[in-house]
C-alpha cells in the first residue's frame, strides 16, 4: 500500500527522497519549482539522476508534481492563462524528466466572471498544454473546497471538462478528502462514502481516479473554506479516513498527505504512522 506525503526539495530535488523516508513515506508529491512564483523549475542533470536513482533504489513510487498556486486556468486574462499554461507545461515536462506519475493541478476560478465562459477557458487551456505536452505523463485535476467560484468543486463540472476536451487518456483526477469534504460531499460514514464515490463513478469514472490527497478539515462539511489538518484532529475524524483506506476502489490507489503536521512543519511521521493504523498495516 502507497501511504505517502508532499515534501521539500530544499537543497535539490533528490533530497526528498530522504525526508520521505524519515517520515516513513514510500510515495511523494513535490512542487518542480517555487509555488508561489512563476519561476520556472531548473534541475541539475546529476541532481535529477541522483533522485531517479533513489527514488527506484528505495521504492518511494510512484511520485508526483503538484503545480504552483499561481495556475487559473479560468481566468478571463490572456496573460494569467498563457502563464498558467506556460506553468502547466514546464511542470509536465519537468515530470517526465523526473521519472514523474504525472502533475496535480488546481483549475482555477471564474473570480466574479461567468461561470460557463471559465469552463470553457479551462478546457481551451488544458486542450492546448496538452497538445504539447509529453505523451508520457499525466494531467491529474484536483477537486476543490468551492471556496469562491472555484473550478472543481462539483464532480459533474469535472466531468464535463473531461468530456469537452476529448477524454484525453493523459487527464486523470486527484480527491481531496478535505476539499470534497468541504465541498458538501460527506464521505464520513460508510454509506456515505460508497454514495459520494458512486457519484464520482457516475460523473467521471472511477477509472480516472489516479491519486488521493488525504486531508483532515478545520472546517465544516459544505464550508466551501479550504483548511486543512492533521488526521483525526479535524472534524472527519478517524473512521473517515479508516473507511477510505479501506475501500476496494481506493486502497490501490497513492495517499499523499498534505496536512500542517503536528510542529506546523508540513507532513511528519505522526501523520504517516496514523494512516498506517487505521489502513491496518502490520508495522504501523
């Protein structure tokens, strides 16, 4: 089972290997460059086959990029989109140059424009990144918490970008399990959860679903306010996620931590250790 986390590249891109196996993790989601920046990533030959190297060596597999926060896709100014695709673009090149799964990116939002017009933006971008995109690596969209007129909140809205723009076999989808929390989907009881992934089913395929961000929530479920914490510190708890770790459909599938971690440092051993208890995990 793939229990994993996000974690730096502080000091070259192969020294995350090394955080992800202090914190117990054998799967990684990393940014290819600064989140908050535009700067384009710029990796080191001996760096990228040093981390090519570790990441086989030590079986942290499979990995993936998360894309700078920067990213609207929806947005009505050419220029944010033309940087967002730009953005987009270097980050899937950057994955297939790392041995990378593919890049996990949010979609973007409407602000206070029309809502449809931003769908089709979005669909026009992603269309055209990957029309130059490498055939080797994946496109995951990320679903959302609906905090503003975010793209992603509602799983049709994903799938009908995924219809729009030919049903490439490249674009594959990542759950939040805070952000579909937050959304309005209650995955905290059995019932729930088998109700919300038949939803999912329905509007996209479970077959597109490549990854798991496995989140608690600061907030309320239907808050549409993006906050995330610690496993079983927030208000899904712990049988939430026992019963995702569980699920048939989803215990196959990478679990990437992203959570503010016991210190506020990012993702630590605690974190790891509790999904690996509640996934009923012999050595946890």
């Amino acid at each position: 089972m793939r229990i994993g986390a996000h974690v730096s590249t502080s000091g070259g891109v192969q020294t995350a290997i090394g955080r992800a196996l202090a914190i117990g993790a054998n799967c990684i989601q990393i940014f290819a460059g600064p989140p908050q920046r535009w700067a384009a990533a710029t990796f080191k030959d001996e760096d990228v086959a040093a981390f090519r190297h570790l990441s086989a060596e030590q079986d942290i597999q499979p990995v993936f990029i998360h894309s700078a926060y920067l990213i609207n896709l929806a947005s009505a100014d050419p220029a944010l989109r033309d940087k967002s695709k730009s953005s987009l673009l270097t980050g899937l090149e950057s994955a297939e140059k790392l041995g990378a799964v593919g890049v996990i990116t949010h979609l973007g939002s409407s602000k206070d424009g029309d809502l449809q017009e931003a769908e089709a933006r979005v669909c026009d971008a992603i269309s055209s990144v990957l029309s130059d995109a490498p055939s080797s690596v994946w496109l995951l969209l990320e679903t959302c918490a609906g905090q503003g007129n975010t793209i992603g909140r509602r799983f049709e809205q994903i799938g009908d970008i995924l219809t729009r723009t030919g049903g490439d076999p490249r674009l594959r989808v990542c759950l939040d399990t805070a952000h579909v929390f937050e959304a309005g989907y209650d995955i905290t009881s059995g019932e729930g959860l088998e109700s919300v992934l038949e939803e999912f089913d329905q509007a996209i395929s479970l077959s597109r679903l490549a990854a798991i961000h496995v989140n608690d929530s600061k907030t309320p479920l239907g808050s549409n306010v993006d906050r995330h914490e610690n496993i079983g510190f927030g208000l899904m708890g712990e049988d939430t996620f026992a019963q995702v770790l569980h699920h048939p459909a989803l215990r196959p599938l990478p679990f990437l931590l992203e959570v503010p971690g016991l210190t506020n440092e990012g993702p630590d051993r605690p974190n790891v250790e509790a999904l690996r208890r509640l996934a009923g995990l012999a050595d946890a």
